[in-house]
C-alpha cells in the first residue's frame, strides 16, 4: 500500500510537470528587426515622379477638350492649337503655385543632383553652354506661356543625364541659372526652382 501511495505520488507530480512540447514552444525567438528606413533621396525622386504624372494626367484631360492639330506648317495655325491647350491647362491648374511640383524638398535634391556637373572643366562648358543660349530675360510665373519668339536654351548633356527622365510631354530647360519644367506642347511653364544652379 505505502508503495502504491508512492507510485501515486510519482505520477502526480509527473504529471504536474509542463510535456516537452510546452518547452519547445518557450524557445526563444529572434528578436524582428525593423525594416530599414527608406533612403530619403528615392522617396523624393519618387514624389516628384508621382506630381509629374498628376500633371500629365490633368493636362492629358484638358488636351481631349481642345480639337487636334492636323498635320500643318502653318505657323498661325500651331499657336493656335497650342495657346488653346495653355489655356485648358491653365484652366485646369487655376490655383497652382510655384513649388506644386518643385517642393522644397524636391529642389533641394536637385540641386544637388546638378552642382557636381558645374565643377571643374566639364562644368565650365556646361555654364558656357547655358549662357551662350539664355534668352535675355523671361518672366517665371506658373502656367504662364513661354515668351514666344525666345529661343529655347539647350541643357547640356552632362546635366540632363543626371536629372530624373520625363514624359514627352514635358522638358527641362535652364533660364540663366534658373530650371524651368516646360509642356512643349502647349508651351507654359508647369514650375521652376530658382538658382538652381550656381
């Protein structure tokens, strides 16, 4: 009987006791690392990408309102097409303002992207460059169109390369040391960071 109580005993206190299969579960797990913060320069280049299509949707939008231009050499006839579809977008964007496009952020960064290319000789002839071709003067406002008759300044290769690309429906030019973002077909200023180069 007393062995019997022990046996007892026994197998209580077995059973009191957690199955390997709780200790399994009580491991210990790896610590979850964080994701790492995103790269702030990809954010801003992904921010500028997503306003540039915002443009391009809405002036794709107003571009449908304004009847196409058919095959022409006629000078009266293109300005025509093209005044109507500034007008449209202007119309469209009536409350845009500088930096719409160009935040502050956004054209920190290109800054930055632009000032290795102006050192040393490489960045001498693209200064030369800009200021062999910048008209005398244009007025920067947004929507408004780009002065008629002004030539058009080419922005060197080594600039353009390090910039991020465009739909076609929209170019980089620089106006002295200033970027414009210009629609080339309707011929307005979208948005500009001033001193964008130095």
């Amino acid at each position: 009987m007393k062995n019997t109580r022990l046996a007892g005993l026994a197998l209580a206190a077995f059973m009191c006791l957690p199955s390997p299969l709780v200790f399994a579960q009580q491991k210990p797990t790896a610590q979850h690392k964080p994701d790492p913060a995103p790269n702030p320069d990809a954010v801003t280049l992904q921010d500028f990408k997503a306003r540039v299509d915002a443009y391009i949707a809405l002036r794709n939008k107003a571009a449908k309102e304004v009847p196409p231009l058919k095959e022409t050499e006629n000078a009266a006839a293109i300005k025509s097409v093209q005044d109507a579809l500034g007008k449209r977008i202007a119309a469209a964007r009536a409350n845009a303002q500088p930096g719409d496009i160009f935040t502050p952020e956004i054209r920190t960064r290109f800054r930055k992207l632009l000032a290795p290319e102006l050192k040393g000789e490489d960045g001498r002839d693209a200064k030369a460059i800009v200021k062999d071709d910048a008209p005398a003067s244009i007025s920067f406002k947004v929507n408004a169109p780009y002065p008629a008759g002004t030539p058009l300044p080419t922005v060197p290769a080594n600039l353009l390369l390090n910039l991020p690309p465009l739909p076609t429906q929209v170019e980089y030019r620089i106006i002295d040391k200033h970027l414009i973002l210009r629609d080339t077909e309707a011929n307005v200023i979208v948005d500009y960071i001033p001193n964008a180069i130095r």
